[in-house]
C-alpha cells in the first residue's frame, strides 16, 4: 500500500512516499521506476518487507523545460503484489530556461602586420524565448579571449533578458608572429539552465 498516490511539485525538490506491506505474506519488489524530468532513490527494491513493514521511496522533481501546462509522469513500482504494478502520479511547473546565440560562428580578420591591431569586429548574443513561449534571463560570466585577439568592448550585462535584440562584443586581432592565427571568443553563461555552458566564436587571422 501507497503512502501518497499523487504527488504534486510547486518547484524543484523531494518529497517521500513510503510503502507498507499489508498483505499476508512478504512483499518482494523487484523494480522501481521514475520518468523524464522525474527520479527516484529508494531501500525497497530488493528487499523482502515483511508483513507490517515499511520501505520508502524518494521522488525528486529535476527543473526541466517543460511544456505550457508543466511537467507530468509517474513512478511505476513493480513487486509481486496482486495489484502489481502499482504507479505514483507526479505533475510539477513548467520550468523556463534562457537560451543562447552566438553570432557569427567564426570571424575571419585577414591579413594584419605584425604588432599592430586590426579594426574591431563585432559578435552579437541574444537570449531568444524557447519554443514553448517561456522567457528567462540570461546569466553571462565570464567572456573570455585567446590567442592573438583581444576584446575591444563587451558591451554584455550579467543578465540579458530574453527576447531582446541582444548584446554585443567586439573584438579585433594583433598578431604576434607572421602565419595564421587562431583563437577563440567564450562566452559563459546558463543556456538551457546548466550552468558554465559555453558559447564559442572562433578567430582566425594572418600576422604579415
């Protein structure tokens, strides 16, 4: 027997169910399963409960994007019960997540002599809305350069709203030796909610 058949998630978190044996002889359950944007730890699976006892699932709402009307799924508990498989219901909200582009890809600055730095040019971000309308800001740190390239202007706030026209960086090339010259432009930020996602524009020049 369930505890709690339904369990509903106003965020991010666990909540516990747990499971008694009232039946009349041991309960052996073989397999407990979460969903997508769901999980479950537990100390039932494997274990013979005996009559009156106990075991406990913990079920955790992982923030996901979800769709307009949240997130659904279920926790299914196989074991050798007469009304095996027994299932828990979950629902929780719908999560938004900022996104992030990067463009262009890759700037090519050509020939540029040695010791002396190139005109600037410019690298746009932009936090479009996903494609379930949700909106999130976009949490940037930090821009980083390499190679012989240099950043001009990072005209990037720490949080760029979503929807805008976005941000700007520019950047310019000063070669150090002659040959071509490669480098990268990363951004940092929260793309998709996972934390030190990186947005990369690749850097190419010639010193001379």
């Amino acid at each position: 027997m369930l505890s709690l058949a339904t369990l509903t998630f106003t965020g991010p978190g666990t909540q516990t169910v747990t499971v008694t044996n009232s039946g009349s002889a041991a309960l052996a359950i073989t397999s407990i399963v979460g969903s997508v944007n769901f999980t479950e730890t537990d100390n039932c699976v494997g274990q013979s409960v005996a009559v009156g006892a106990t075991c406990t699932i913990n079920v955790s709402f992982v923030v996901a994007a979800g769709s307009p009307g949240g997130s659904s799924g279920s926790v299914t508990i196989t074991d050798n019960a007469a009304d095996s498989p027994e299932s828990i219901s979950l629902s929780g909200p719908a999560v938004a997540y900022p996104g992030a582009v990067l463009l262009p890809l890759s700037i090519v600055f050509g020939g540029q002599a040695i010791g002396r730095s190139s005109s600037a040019q410019t690298v746009t971000l932009i936090n479009p809305p996903n494609g379930n309308g949700f909106v999130a800001p976009l949490v940037i740190a930090p821009v980083t350069i390499n190679g012989d390239f240099a950043i001009v202007q990072n005209a990037c706030p720490g949080s760029l709203a979503s929807g805008t026209n976005g941000c700007t960086i520019s950047v310019s090339f000063n070669p150090t030796m002659s040959g071509t010259r490669t480098g990268t432009l990363n951004v940092f930020d929260n793309a998709n909610g996972v934390p030190a996602t990186i947005q990369i524009t690749t850097l190419t020049g010639t010193g001379q």
